[in-house]
C-alpha cells in the first residue's frame, strides 16, 4: 500500500494539494473537513479493507 496522497484525497474522490493545510483537511470540491492524518488513516484503512472505490 502507497500511501502517497492519502491524506490529500477525499473521500469524495477528488485529490488536490490544497485540500491538506497542515494539520487541516477541506475538500475543495465538497467542503468535508476532518484531521489530515485522520483522513489519510481513513483511505488506507479503505485500501487494505477493500473498500476503496
């Protein structure tokens, strides 16, 4: 698992750099906003699960 852009990407789908700041995730695209390394843990979580789209 790579976990390259993980903590940029949303669970929307919608990955751009400015949607991490710090410690901060927004989405630029829907607005959902959580911890950064929250969100990143979420999409590996999602990945080695099986749930990734």
């Amino acid at each position: 698992m790579n976990p390259t852009y993980t903590s940029q990407t949303c669970r929307c789908g919608h990955r751009e750099k400015a949607n991490r700041n710090g410690i901060r995730f927004r989405c630029q695209k829907c607005g959902y906003t959580l911890h950064a390394d929250l969100n990143g843990a979420i999409n590996i979580a999602k990945a080695i699960s099986g749930f990734a789209a």
